[in-house]
C-alpha cells in the first residue's frame, strides 16, 4: 500500500513543482462585486483554485455520507447489544444445565 500510495504522489509532487516554476507570472485577481484587488502568482491561484475545490467536494461527500454513518452506527450498537445478550443468555444456560458426563464404551 505505502508503495501504491508513493507512485501516486510522487509523479503529482513532480508535476506540482514544475507547473509553479513555469508559471511563476504575477496576474491580478479581482472578485466582480468586491472592490478588492489581489496580486499573486499564477501557480498559487491555480493551485489554492484546485485546493479549494478538493475541499468543497470533501465537504460535499462527507455530508452526503452522514446517513450511511449514522445506520453503521446505529447497526454497531445492535450488534453490540444483541452480543451482550447471547453472552447472559449463554451464563444463564451454562448455570441450569449440569454438565453432561459421558458414559464409556
């Protein structure tokens, strides 16, 4: 898994890093309604653009997800409780029977 998980990264880091050294041209970043202007380099708005927008579908995903959260924990608390009631079920059972002795051949 570590080995998956570096192949990933380590072509996205190279990517990354080049992608900023290209573009390292100041542009001008202005929001239409907003009377604010903000100066930055062209690789840190396309990569906070890319940030923000992984975050938002997260944020997305996690919520939509909160249903299925919520029925794992509710079946967990079944489980459980349905095993604690095996477990005084099994030493209500093991205290009235005797304990059977084989007769021999």
């Amino acid at each position: 898994m570590r080995l998956v998980h570096w192949v990933v990264t380590a072509p996205v880091a190279v990517v990354a890093v080049l992608f900023a050294v290209s573009n390292r041209t100041a542009v001008t970043v202005t929001l239409w309604p907003l009377p604010a202007r903000l100066e930055a380099p062209l690789y840190l708005v396309v990569l906070l653009t890319l940030l923000v927008g992984f975050l938002a579908g997260e944020l997305v995903a996690w919520i939509n997800g909160g249903r299925a959260r919520r029925a794992a924990r509710a079946q967990g608390q079944r489980i459980e409780a349905l095993e604690r009631e095996l477990a005084a079920t099994q030493a209500r059972l093991g205290a009235a029977t005797p304990p059977r002795v084989d007769a021999g051949p």
